[in-house]
C-alpha cells in the first residue's frame, strides 16, 4: 500500500464528507429549527440531481444545470412545507415520519413519471476534466477536487449566515424559543419557509454535484438520506457544526475502512476472502461510530439536551 495513494482515499473521504454535510446541514436546521423529522430530504436531493442532468441537457451549460437544480430543489421545498409540512407542526414525531415517508413516495413515482425509468447522466465539463497534480506528485481528478472547494466555500458561508446575519440570528432564536420569537413580531411562518427552502436547496446542490459522479435514477436519496441521519446524530441534531465535524468523521470513516479493512485482512486470508470480509465490516464501521459517539456523548458531539 503506497502513500499516495492513502492520501488519494483520504481526499476522497474529505470530498464524500462534504456532500454529507451540504445534505446534513439542511436536515440539522429543519429539525432544529421546526422540529420536523424530514425523512424526504433524501428525494429533495434527488430532485436536486435530475434537475441539473436536465438542466444542463437542455442548455448544455453545467454551470446552468447547477442553478436549475437549487432553484428546482428550493421550489419543491417551499411547496413541500406550505403543503405538506405547514400541518405537521403541532403533531407528534410519528405523524411526520408517516407524512414525510409518503412524500418519498410521491417523490419518485413522480420523477419516474416525469423522467423515465432509466438513469440519466450529468457529464463533468471539460474545463472540469482530467487531473491535478498536488504537492507530491499526488495526480487527483480536478472535478473532486472542485467538489471540496465548493464544500468548504458553502460551510464557510453557512457559518457567517448563521452567526453574523440576521437572518441567521432570527433562525437561532427560533431554534431556542419559537413562541419568544413570534411574540416579537418575526413571522414564524416565513422564517419556517425559508429554512425549508434553504435546507431543500442544500440538499439539491449536493444531488447536483454528486450527479456527475455517479448516475442519477429514482432512489438515489434514500442511501445518502440515512448517512446524513448518522451523520446529525454523531454531531448533535441542531448543531451546524455538529454536522460538519460529524459528516467529515463519517466520510474519512467510511472511505478508509472501504480502502484499509480488505489491505488488512489480506494479511491473514486469500485476497478473494479478504475483499468480502473487509467490505462487509467496512459497510458497518460508521454504525459503529455512531454507537461509540452516543455511549460517551448521547445527544452527541455537540448538541444540546
């Protein structure tokens, strides 16, 4: 095993967190903020994702294609939550997961309806192609690269919006105290709204990006649904940062043991065994993460009781 290609799987890591927090993020801040368990984030992201695979097919601008998608996933979720969430606020957790399973549903039988059955693709642009080398003869995709630029950008400008704005200090009193909040004047109702569209446009721009990786077909946001739900749990439910140190730790945790466990293994078995039984213990290691995490910290890295 080289370290070359070591550094390689970390900065593929680095980039698989990333997306988890752009997705983790919109998901902390609507629980946080409105209590709501979303479990249809996931298909916002997949909205996210064919809209830029269309987007870009009818333009053939990438560029295009990525603002058809946050205007796409911010549009769904605005109705989404006038619709649809708007009616769950006063209910138990139970009817919103019931409400929000059956909005993936409707999700996907709509987007197959709309879209087709097959797999679109999203081509990485040519300005965006081929590779970098980095500082020690590292050769790594520059579209991957890229992805960890504008995730970090996105983190550094979700921060700044939520501690120095006021937008952003309407959304953390309405985290702490709703009804203080709307005694004060704030409409909750468009507070709410916002957050949903900002959480859904998220989401969306993660799909959008991720969609020139791999193919974009129905279902695609139920997988990256539960790793964000690992993701906010290890980090603490509410807590922007708690999503970005948890969706890292959960990216570099799940590349490296994917990359690490059958090179491992490998030592003792036949390469064959030692490929099977490192991918399967792999597949579980942010599980136990997540386990480890919650016996020390319950409400997790850093959320609040």
């Amino acid at each position: 095993m080289s370290v070359l290609l070591l550094i390689e799987q970390i900065l593929n890591g680095l980039q698989f967190g990333l997306m988890l927090f752009l997705i983790s993020a919109g998901l902390t801040l609507i629980f946080g903020v409105m209590g709501i368990i979303n479990l249809a984030h996931g298909s916002l992201y997949m909205v996210g994702a064919f809209a830029a695979a269309a987007g870009a097919a009818a333009t053939g601008s990438f560029v295009l294609g990525l603002g058809a998608a946050l205007m796409a996933a911010a549009i769904a979720g605005v109705i989404v939550e006038v619709l649809v969430i708007r009616r769950l606020y006063d209910r138990d957790h139970l009817d919103q997961v019931l409400a929000t399973f059956a909005l993936i549903l409707i999700f996907s039988e709509g987007t197959r309806w709309v879209f087709g059955s097959f797999p679109l693709y999203l081509d990485v642009p040519s300005w965006l192609s081929g590779a970098v080398t980095l500082p020690g003869g590292i050769p790594y995709p520059l579209y991957r690269l890229t992805i960890i630029g504008i995730g970090l950008a996105v983190a550094a400008g979700l921060f700044l919006l939520i501690a120095k704005t006021r937008v952003g200090i309407r959304i953390r009193a309405g985290e702490s105290d709703r009804e203080m909040i709307a005694a004060l004047g704030v409409d909750i109702s468009k507070l709410y709204t916002l957050v949903f569209a900002l959480g859904a446009a998220l989401a969306g721009f993660a799909g959008a990006l991720v969609g020139a990786i791999q193919s974009v077909q129905v279902g695609m946001g139920e997988p990256m649904l539960i790793l964000a739900f690992v993701t906010i749990v290890i980090g603490g439910i509410g807590s922007i940062k708690g999503a970005f140190v948890g969706a890292i730790l959960v990216g570099l945790t799940d590349t490296l043991g994917r990359f690490l466990l059958p090179v491992l293994f490998g030592v003792f078995m036949e390469p064959s065994s030692a490929t099977a039984v490192g991918s399967a213990l792999a597949s579980m290691l942010i599980y136990i993460l997540m386990a480890g995490v919650l016996i020390f910290r319950p409400t997790g890295l850093y959320g609040k009781a």
